[in-house]
C-alpha cells in the first residue's frame, strides 16, 4: 500500500523528492525509476539555479527549462488517471517530458493512453526520447503545435486533462476540451496556488461554473484544481 505523504503540502523540494521517491520505489519498474531519477536531477538543479529567460524569451526556441509538475504533483495525477478503466488521457504542456511519464505509466496500468500537446518541437521530441527510455512510448501520442486549435480536432471521449501550460490559456484550453469530455471525468490543473494570479482564479471561477462539475482546490505541489464532470 503506498504512503500519501506526498500530500504534505510547500514542504521544500528536496523533501518532496525524498517522500515521493520512497513512494516509487515500490510502484515504478526500474526503467521508469531511472527516467524518473534522471529528471529529478534536473528538476533539483533547476530549482537550484537563477531564473533568467532564454534569447527569445521563453516562447523563443532555446527555452531549457522543465517547468515541471514535480513528484508530489506527478505521484497524484498518476493514482488518480490509474484509477479509470482505459482512459483517454489528455496532456496540455508536455514540456520535456516529466508529468508525462507519470501519465504514461497510468495509461499502460489502466488500459489507456496518453495524448500530449506541446507548442515546440524540440521539448516533443525530448519527452519521446524518454518515453522510448522508459519502455512507455507506446501508450504516448505526441502532438506538437496550438493546444487550442489541437483540442478542437480531437474526437470526444476524453476522460482526464492536465492542464499545465501558459497560464492565459487555461479558461481558452477548457472551453475546447469541456465539450468532449465523458461523464465521469477529471480535470487537474496545476500553478493554482503558485505562481497563481488572475488567469489561475478566472480558471477556477469558469470550471466551476461550468454545468456538471464539481471541484476543489487542493494544496498539493503549486496547488491544483481538481474537478469532476457528471
Ligand atoms: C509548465 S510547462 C509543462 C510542464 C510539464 N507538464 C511537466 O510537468 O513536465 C508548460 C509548457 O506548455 C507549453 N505551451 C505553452 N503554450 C502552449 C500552447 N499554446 N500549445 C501547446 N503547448 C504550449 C510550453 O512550451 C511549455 O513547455
């Protein structure tokens, strides 16, 4: 049975890596451990190192940054997706790949699979690489391009969403993918408590005022949205 201590909320995130990683330990196989093990290491060193933006800024192609969920956050979205028998999976924000192999590991467990939007193909094809390394690739498609336009060319039948891109686009994001969810879905959204701010409170205010939801903000990692569509 495993231990929810990752639940403890703004612990520093060195402890959050030690309580989650004690966790892993006894749910990942080994090549997803060594994926994980490797983008904590990057995860540490960037929470380590000056904020500065790339040439271009962050939308400018040279962009580094994981910008990761972290393992508290990767740990709960992955119990939660495992929890839906065969899901469609769907990822706003692949990034260089790190809560997608939390999302990954869900949809081979569950009988699912993992959709993964992401504006730069660079971080795409980075977020592959490690999915091949951590025998997940299969139950991942990577879509590089628009998130919203993206949304509104995938079928209906979706059955849990990250969203975790820019922040502006979250209300946009979930205007396109309400529609086609199925009943019974979850919706996580992450930076809800940090960094926070007027797009994350008008995201909390549009999902809960949409028709069949039901939602609560939880202290978990940067804060989440977790929501439920009937
Ligand atoms: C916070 S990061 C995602 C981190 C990732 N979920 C993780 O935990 O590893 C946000 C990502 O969203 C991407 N993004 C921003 N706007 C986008 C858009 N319109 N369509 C697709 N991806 C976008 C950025 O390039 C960035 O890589």
């Amino acid at each position: 049975m495993p231990k929810f201590n990752f639940l403890v909320p703004f612990r520093s995130g060195n402890d959050r890596l030690i309580n989650a990683q004690a966790v892993m330990e006894k749910t990942m196989d080994s090549r997803i451990q060594d994926v994980l093990d490797i983008y904590h290491a990057m995860i540490e060193t960037e929470h380590n190192s000056p904020r500065k933006l790339p040439p271009g800024g962050r939308d400018g192609g040279q962009d580094q940054r994981l910008r990761a969920v972290g393992p508290a956050t990767g740990q709960f979205i992955n119990i939660l997706a495992k929890s839906l028998k065969s899901p469609t999976i769907l990822e706003l924000g692949t990034s260089f790949g790190y809560s997608g192999i939390w999302l990954a590991e869900a949809a081979r467990a569950s009988g699912g699979r993992l959709i993964t939007m992401e504006m730069h193909d660079y971080k795409s094809a980075h977020a592959r690489d490690m999915a091949v390394k951590a025998g997940l690739a299969e139950y991942v498609e990577f879509k590089v391009g628009d998130a919203v336009q993206m949304i509104g060319a995938l079928c209906s039948g979706i059955d849990f969403v990250l969203v975790d891109l820019w922040k502006d686009l979250y209300v946009p994001c979930l205007d396109a993918f309400y529609p086609k969810l199925n009943p019974s879905a979850i919706i996580v959204a992450d930076n809800m408590l940090r960094p926070g701010g007027d797009d994350l409170k008008r995201y909390g205010q549009a999902v809960r005022a949409k028709p069949g939801i039901s939602s609560v903000l939880l202290p978990v990692g940067s804060g989440l949205e977790v929501s439920r569509f009937d």
